[in-house]
C-alpha cells in the first residue's frame, strides 16, 4: 500500500476516547480464498452502509478492513452526525451546477441525517444520543454580521441564557442533525450488515487489485476473494495504488480531537457552558466541540499536514492553548484523551459516489470533507444502489458522479494546502 502522509498516521492511537467505549468484539482475518458478488474495501460507515444495503437486498457482500474494526475516520471523528458534505456553499454549489442540483444536494443531506437516525431506530442501537440541531458560533464582529443578515440570528445574551456561554459574538442554529457516540453507531452497524448476511474481515488489506475475465480479484496477506463487482470505500485512508486510478485524488489532512475528564454541573456554570447542542465556530480552520451526555468536553480542530512527532507535538500545543483560550473556567480541567484522523477532500470540492471510469464493475464513494458520519452513510447506501442498479428513491444530485479530478504535485500534494493554512489563520484572526 502506498498512502500519503506518514506511518504515524495509520497506527493505532491509544489516546482514542471512542476505543473506550466499544464492547470487546472483532472480526475474523481473511485466511482463505473465496467468492463474493460484491467486495467493499474499507470497513468504515460507507463500506458497513454499503454491505448492509447489499445484504438487504440479496445480495452476497464482502467487506475488507486493513486494520481493526472503526480504525480510520469512522472511529476517530467528533460524532457529529449533520449536514455538510461538501466544500462548497449554497450559493456556490447553484453558481456551477444549477439551481435544481444545489436544491438537490440540500435535500441530500437532510436525508443523510434522517438515514443514520433510521439506522439507529430499526437496528436498535444505543449510540448516546443528543442535541437537538447544532449552532454556529461566531468568532469575529464581522462573521456576527453575516450571521445577523439572515433569519435566526441569536445575539450573545441570548446564547448565555441558552447555556451556551463564551466569547461569542453572536451564533445561528440550525435545527437538523444530532450528535453520537461513532464507534457504537459502527459497532451497530457491523451486528446490522452481519445480521443481514454480509461477511466482514479485519486486519485483511487488499494490497492487490485486478480484473481478468470479468472479475475481480483481491489480494490480502492470508487469501484472495474474487467478485463480480468492487466498490472503494477507503476515504482519507486510500492508499494511491489500490487502484492506480486513486493515485492522488483525494487530499487527506488532519482533524485532532481531546476529551476532558467528566466536568461538574458548578464547574459547567463557572464557563457559562451547559448545553449539550453541538457546535463548531466561525473560523475557516475551525473548532467544533459538544459536551457529551457523560460530562465529558469533546473539543476538536481542523488543522495538520503532517504525522510526524515533532508535528504531533505542536498540534497537542496548538489545541490545547485554542480550548482554554475559548473557556478559561475549564484551564485546569484535566484532558484524559487525545487522537487524530484523516478528513478527506477532493479538488472538485464535492464528494464522487459513481461508477470509476473504464474500470467496468468498480466503483467509489469518498470525499466528505469532514462530515462523514451522515453522508458517508447516506453514500454508502447510494452507491449500494447504484451498483444494483436500483433507484434509492432518496435525493442525489448527479454532480455526485462526476469523476474526481487529480491533485497536482502528486505525493507532494500536501504543500499545497499550506499557503491556504497560512491564510486562513490570517482570516480567522
């Protein structure tokens, strides 16, 4: 496997909250050949979505996990299950693709949402649950402004009075979405897909792909599995040659994540800070926390373009001198656990769930931009359907199958993302 950043990055990371939290199960390690219709590489919430939506419908589907179960993004995020998807603003996504696939794509992510909270309903599964909605915050007198030119603006002494205390300037809601526990909404997934007769394989990575014959076959370090059709599901933990065409299409970048030890109703009060509505604020390389039904203070930040331990060090610095510049009652609140994880992004700025051109029975879903939990969901289940040539009767604009473009500079990629860095802390002064 050849991936982007550096080994650092694909390890396990002991500081992980959600590991925690998970009960002791696992899945089996490919040690023999065998056959499937579809072969899912990538064991997260898309792969799981994509299985589950199979199995559900007949057909026989195999998933491959490189590592131990919710070991990439699905089991390092902030539980944040909202809208979002895409880089691209409303009014931007009309500007290139028309007003009918804007309103397309809004409606898409509302039922990403909606999809994630049926899965949780009609599989019983206990993910802890709660905020209602989720509420930007603005960190500038100039994004309060903006905020104040659109319905629903909520001024500083309103937010106080809601319990969402801090150097506000004002904030907007937005009604839709909730937050969870990731890992136990992919556990649940794993028993769903499983119950419903898909195969799950762990520490079993595909190191070869090809097609002969019209099938494919996929190599792993213990068996090979052939199938009729493959679907990529591997997001900001693609390696570049599995299969060559993914060969710098995506962006990987960090998102680093801490969890304070549980925090007491006065010392809640003393920060202003007792609601349990998720948030994110203003900024371009923003901060998005939640304090969580336990107690705990889930903080996290965009940011990192590098793995290494140097890198890791100053990022550790960074976020803790941002969480306690924003709630200084909370300084000397204990941090108990601290990780990281890959956000993927495409050039297009839009996520590609489609057919892989002139690759006959392969296919992809991945770029969320940081907002995978619901809509790399909702993308797993599409291109489920897509593959089975069924009409999901759910919202999709068709942008969402135009084939990604590639990232010049190719394995230097990364250095283009650090000018924009460089401006946008400027910007979020």
């Amino acid at each position: 496997m050849r991936r982007l950043f550096e080994a650092d990055a694909y390890k396990p990371q002991p500081g992980n909250y959600w590991a925690t939290t998970r009960p002791k199960s696992d899945w089996p390690t490919l040690e023999n050949d065998g056959q499937t219709e579809v072969a899912i590489i990538g064991g997260g919430f898309t792969g799981l979505n994509a299985a589950l939506a199979l199995a559900e419908h007949g057909v026989a589907a195999t998933v491959l996990e490189a590592e131990t179960p919710g070991f990439g993004a699905s089991g390092r995020n902030g539980g944040f299950c909202c809208q979002g998807g895409a880089l691209l603003e409303s009014e931007a996504l009309r500007k290139r693709f028309g007003a009918e696939e804007a309103d397309l794509w809004a409606q898409a992510e509302n039922a990403a949402i909606d999809h994630v909270a049926g899965l949780l309903e009609t599989h019983g599964i206990n993910a802890d649950t709660h905020s209602n909605g989720e509420i930007c915050l603005a960190h500038s007198k100039s994004a309060a402004r903006r905020m104040a030119k659109k319905p629903g603006f909520i001024p500083p002494v309103a937010l106080k009075e809601q319990g969402l205390g801090g150097p506000w300037l004002g904030g907007s809601r937005t009604p839709k979405g909730f937050a969870l526990n990731p890992q136990k909404y992919h556990d649940g997934l794993a028993r769903a897909a499983f119950g419903a007769g898909a195969k799950l394989f762990a520490r079993s990575p595909v190191t070869a792909l090809s097609q002969s014959g019209g099938k494919w076959r996929l190599q792993t370090p213990h068996g090979t599995i052939t199938a009729d059709k493959v679907i990529l599901a591997t997001n900001g933990y693609s390696s570049e040659d599995i299969p060559s065409w993914l060969r710098s299409r995506t962006m990987p970048v960090q998102s680093s994540v801490i969890v304070t030890r549980p925090i007491k109703a006065e010392e809640q009060d003393a920060a202003g800070w007792t609601s349990d509505m998720m948030a994110y604020d203003s900024r371009a390389l923003l901060h998005y926390f939640r304090l969580m039904p336990n107690g705990r203070f889930l903080f996290g930040m965009r940011g990192g373009l590098r793995a290494t331990p140097r890198a890791q060090r100053a990022i550790s610095r960074k976020i803790r001198k941002d969480f306690r510049a924003l709630f200084p009652a909370w300084r000397d609140i204990e941090i108990e656990y601290e990780w990281s994880g890959l956000v993927c992004l495409m050039a297009s700025l839009v996520p590609f769930i489609g057919p892989v051109p002139e690759q006959s029975g392969l296919f992809a879903a991945l770029g969320y931009h940081g907002n995978g939990v619901a809509f790399g969901s909702f993308a797993g289940r599409l291109i489920a359907h897509q593959l089975m040539d069924k009409d999901p009767k759910t919202p999709a604009p068709m942008f969402l199958r135009t084939p990604p473009g590639r990232f010049p500079f190719g394995m230097h990629r990364r250095h283009l993302l650090r000018p924009a860095y460089l401006a946008a802390d400027l910007l979020d002064l």
